[in-house]
C-alpha cells in the first residue's frame, strides 16, 4: 500500500514538473515570437537612429569640417578675443532691418568662431533663423547660413537635420512620441531578449560562448546572443533617457512623486526707463561673472523685445552637461538689475535627474573620452539587426519543405 501512494506521488511530480515545464515553454516560444517581430519590423528604425546617434557623438567636429570657411579661424600670436560689444556690432552690421538678434554663441574652442543667431519673420508667418559667424579674433564676420526656416527641417545645417532625424525621424517635434513609442517597444523587446539569453541547462557561461568553428548561422546566433547580454544594460539606459526627454511632461509629473522639481526658470522682465540707453553685452557679462565668476562663458541670451532680459549662461567645470547652462543670469537690459538667477548648485534631487537625462544618454558626462565609446554603441542595433536577421533567414529556410 505504501509503495503505491509513493508511486502516486512521484507521478503527480513528475505531471507537475511537465506541467510547469509546458507553461515555461510557451512563455518561451511567445517571446520568442515577440522579440523577433519588433526586431524585424522595429529594429530596423533603431539601427538608423543608433548610426545617427553615432555620427552625433561628432558633431560639432563634423559641421566644422563641412563648414570650416564659416566655423573655423586662425589663431593670432597674441590670442585675444576681441570686445564681446565689438563682435555683436560686427553682426549686427549684417543683419537686415526686419531681423531680430537672438543669442550670442561663444566659440567652442580656440580655434573657432563665435555665432550670432537672428531671426527674420516671413511674409507667410513663418520664422527663420540665420547664424552670423564673426571671427572673434578679429570681429569681422566670415559669413552667415540658414540655421532653420519654419516647419522645413530639410533646409537646416546637416548636423541639425541628423539632430532633428536622431530626435523626430524627421516627423517634426509634435511627433516625436512616434520614435517613443517604437522605443517602449524595444525596451520591452530587450527585456525578453535577456530573458530568452539564459540558457536551458543553466550554464550562464554557456550564453557568453561564440562557436567560431561552426556554422555561420551559428555564429550570427552567437554573436546576437553575447553582443546583446553584454550591451542590453547601455541599450536600456541610452533607451530610458531618450524616452525620459521625448515624454518630457510625463517624465517630470512622475519625477515630483518623489522630489520637488520646479518648473523652467522666467528670467524677468527689463523696465524700460526714459531716456536710458540698453547696457552693453559685455557689461552684462560682467554682471553674471560677479553671481559666478567661475566657469566658461556659453552664450548669452540677447534682448529681443524692450522688456526682455539679457541671459547670461556659464559652464561650470564639473558640470555633466556641455550642450546647455544650467547656471544662468537674468539681467535687467536697463539698469543692470540682477532679475533672476538659476544655479545647478541648488538644484532638488528630482532636477539633477533631469539635468543628468542628456548628458546620460549623449555621453557628454564622461566627457571627450567617451566619444568613441558613443560611436560604438551606436553600432549595436545594427549588429544586433544583422545577426537577428540572418538567424531568422535560417529558421524560415529550415521550415520550408525539401523540393519535389
């Protein structure tokens, strides 16, 4: 009587262990399916857009060499800029009645020139923006080009269009939730990619293996497989930031669940007074260095209405972001009042895990290093894509039945 209830009983295991066995399995086989679809169908957006993001990791280098005429100069023995005041009226000298001055760009290196951007508005209301390029050397303008024109991105620099296709495809800034969407789709995708890597027996190292010696499908399923376990956690990350910053709005409101984030900065408004000529730029400048009087100057925001502040933005060396300032300097055009000041320094937990979402995702963090680190991430989904395809190629030939 004993040796049949522990008969029933190694049978009801073994029916459980089945059981169990058949439900992992078709978990197994439905991610399997959902990860090759969005590979095939999705993957092939995310590899344009990770070579993109590849070419970017060089961007300001790349439109300087198709732009060197424009963006580059020679260094004088002495090296000294001229007057920021001077180099603004060299632009200004240029631009047309109906253009507004916008902002005054510092150059990027020693080497390089300094940018004034204005705006024109269009008969057809539309608005474009043009850059001065002045050498700062000298403050004679070396020419200006179309920096945007409206809705028409394909009118932008080059750089500018890889940005905007990186960002939009191209679909336009109203848009770009079509490129996140098709990112949640491949995170997810990732995330069953690292649940289909581990293998059957539980010999993880199994998964890191590649079998030179074998077949080429072998090798491109391989090659997949260890590409993708030792990439998926820089996907993920490179994945999360972009969407964080596509989804700006939802990011924030979900941020403020856990730490204060305050809305973008209002840098205040100039009081016009009688008879009161406009500061210079270079005076107001020398307002921002006294609030802070270290760091690089980046730019400065320049007056386009009688109410309008000058702002003044300053790198700060330690700073993850070298794209844009998160010290700046509201100041009163007029009086030189000190309207408004933001500081990074200050910043709630919640803002510094938005400040840190495009230095993350643009490698900026890691500093001139990490470029070719960029380049190369960028390379995954096309690796990935590869691989994937021809593993896929592999299994459809393979259940096709044999010619008559």
């Amino acid at each position: 009587m004993t040796n049949e209830i522990v008969g029933i009983e190694v049978k009801s295991r073994a029916a459980s262990g089945a059981r169990e066995f058949g439900r992992r399995e078709l978990i197994r086989r439905a991610f399997v399916e959902v990860h090759r679809t969005i590979g095939l169908f999705l993957g092939a957006v995310i590899v344009l857009v990770g070579l993109s993001g590849s070419m970017l990791a060089y961007r300001q280098a790349i439109d300087e060499h198709l732009n060197a005429s424009l963006m580059l100069v020679d260094i004088p023995p002495q090296g000294a800029f001229r007057p920021l005041d001077a180099i603004l009226a060299a632009a200004k000298a240029v631009i047309p009645p109906d253009g507004i001055a916008e902002r005054l760009r510092m150059p990027r290196h020693r080497g390089a020139s300094a940018a004034v951007t204005y705006m024109v508005e269009e008969a057809d209301l539309t608005t474009t923006f043009y850059e001065i390029y002045v050498d700062p050397y000298t403050a004679k303008v070396k020419g200006q080009r179309i920096y945007l024109r409206g809705e028409g991105q394909l009118e932008q620099p080059f750089i500018r269009l890889l940005i905007a296709f990186h960002w939009t495809l191209l679909l336009g800034f109203n848009n770009a939730y079509i490129l996140g969407a098709i990112a949640i789709f491949m995170f997810f995708s990732i995330l069953m990619g690292l649940y289909l890597w581990w293998p059957r027996n539980g010999d993880w190292r199994q998964g890191l293996r590649i079998k030179w010696g074998a077949s080429p499908e072998r090798i491109a399923f391989d090659v997949h497989r260890s590409v993708g376990i030792f990439s998926a956690a820089i996907l993920l990350v490179m994945l999360f930031t972009g969407l964080a910053m596509i989804f700006k709005p939802t990011t924030r409101s979900a941020v403020t669940l856990f730490s204060s984030v305050r809305p973008d900065p209002e840098f205040g408004r100039s009081k016009p007074i009688a008879g009161h000529s406009p500061i210079g730029v270079g005076e107001a400048v020398a307002i921002a260095d006294k609030v802070f009087p270290d760091g690089k100057l980046r730019w400065i925001l320049l007056p386009s209405k009688p109410t309008s502040p000058y702002v003044v933005g300053k790198l700060a060396d330690n700073e993850p972001n070298r794209t844009q300032t998160y010290r700046n300097v509201g100041i009163d055009q007029y009086s030189g009042e000190i309207l408004h000041v933001q500081d990074r320094n200050a910043f709630t937990g919640g803002e510094r895990f938005i400040e840190w979402l495009f230095p993350l995702h643009s490698g900026e963090a890691f500093g001139e290093p990490a470029r070719p680190f960029i380049l190369l991430i960028g390379l995954i989904p096309l690796t990935m894509y590869v691989t994937g395809f021809l593993r896929w190629r592999q299994r459809r030939r393979a259940r096709k039945p044999p010619a008559r």
